[in-house]
C-alpha cells in the first residue's frame, strides 16, 4: 500500500462503547474540512460481507457455526472488503473509516472463542496482506456500561433476541477486555485507546486531534 496515498482508520472496542457515533461525527467534520471520506462496517462493506453479515450474526440457536467457521466467514468478509473497497479508495487518497477490522478478530476469535493465536493470526494475515490501519482508535467503557447500553439500544430498536456476540457470558466480554488491553500494550503507536465514558463530545475531541496530526504529517 502506498504509505502517501490515503488515511484507513479504524475503531474497535467492546459492544456498546459508541463507535458508531464516533465514526459519524469524524466524517462530518472531516467532510466538512473537504476531505473524501467514506464509511464502513465487518463484516460487511460489499455485496459479499453484507450477506455474510446476518449469517454471522444470526443467534447461536438458530444457526450453529463453530468458532474455526467464523473465524473463516469473517475473513472472507473482510478479504473482500480490503480488496474491493480499502485498497482502491486509498491509493485515491480517500480516507477511510472502518467499524471493526483485524483487532476485533485477535479478540473476539482469538481471546473470546479460544482459537489458537498462530491460527487466528494466519486467517488475519490471509484477508489483509500488508493492509493496515494508520490508527485505530480503541474506545473502552466498563462492562457494567457495556451491558446498560446494550440492553438499552435493544429496547430503542425493539430487538427482542441478542445477535451471536451479544448474547455471550460476562466471562466472553472480560476476555475480549483482556484482549484489547493486550494488544493496544504491543501497538501503543497505532492503538489510541480512548475513555469512552466520556461525553460524546470528549471522545470526538480527542479522536480530532489524533486525526489532525496524523493529516499534518501527510499535508
């Protein structure tokens, strides 16, 4: 990838810990700056992710998939989406913003599932090459708040039965903590991780300047 093309971006952190939001406040103002940006989502993001999406997510009792399965649905998921989408955009100076992407995988199918971390590592190294974000920002928020905003988003949509990954164990969501705490100790130069806590606002703010030197430095 050509390292003075565009900017990839990604954001990872438990469920509930408001990526969404922080990924559309970034856009606006990056839009708003005259940036080309665009918007992302794993697995999803092309004809191929998005149906494999509800597979994926589709509750354990419906649909039986076995941990080395996810492992390869997402990564088929996410292959496509850095080929089709990440890569073209990018050498056209796009700034891209992803929901999701290798980080979640290391968690949630390494530490979460249990897959043996060589095996976890390969299926990622298979589906990005040398595609990496610039930065990820790793928004985190205690379980305990995980968990009310979680129940409270269901409410809001009326969902009435958890997607696979919602409806795991505490024990799940500590591991995948553990996990993200892990990794952002061994890439502290990509992995922001931010006090998700924090009001809206502050989360943005600090996302900003993070972002605004990372445009600086390609200015």
């Amino acid at each position: 990838m050509n390292p003075n093309a565009g900017l990839f971006l990604s954001f990872e952190g438990n469920e509930g810990s408001g990526k969404s939001t922080q990924i559309d406040l970034l856009a606006e103002r990056l839009r708003e700056a005259g940036h080309p940006v665009s918007q992302w989502r794993e697995p999803g993001g092309t004809a191929l992710g998005e149906a494999l999406r509800p597979i994926i997510k589709t509750p354990a009792q419906d649909i039986q998939i076995g941990a080395m399965a996810e492992l390869l649905l997402i990564s088929a998921s996410r292959a496509q989406l850095v080929n089709e989408i990440i890569v073209p955009r990018l050498e056209r100076g796009e700034i891209i913003l992803v929901d999701r992407f290798l980080d979640s995988t290391l968690v949630y199918q390494g530490f979460g599932r249990g897959l043996a971390t060589d095996l976890v590592q390969q299926a990622v190294a298979l589906a990005v090459g040398d595609t990496f974000p610039h930065r990820t920002f790793l928004l985190k928020v205690p379980l305990e708040v995980s968990e009310a905003r979680r129940q409270h988003r269901a409410l809001a949509l009326g969902e009435t039965k958890p997607d696979r990954f919602e409806a795991s164990d505490r024990t799940f969501f500590e591991r995948i903590e553990q996990g993200y705490d892990q990794l952002a100790a061994k890439a502290p130069n990509r992995i922001l991780s931010i006090d998700a806590t924090q009001s809206v606002a502050e989360v943005h703010a600090e996302i900003w300047q993070s972002v605004k030197a990372l445009l600086a430095l390609r200015a």
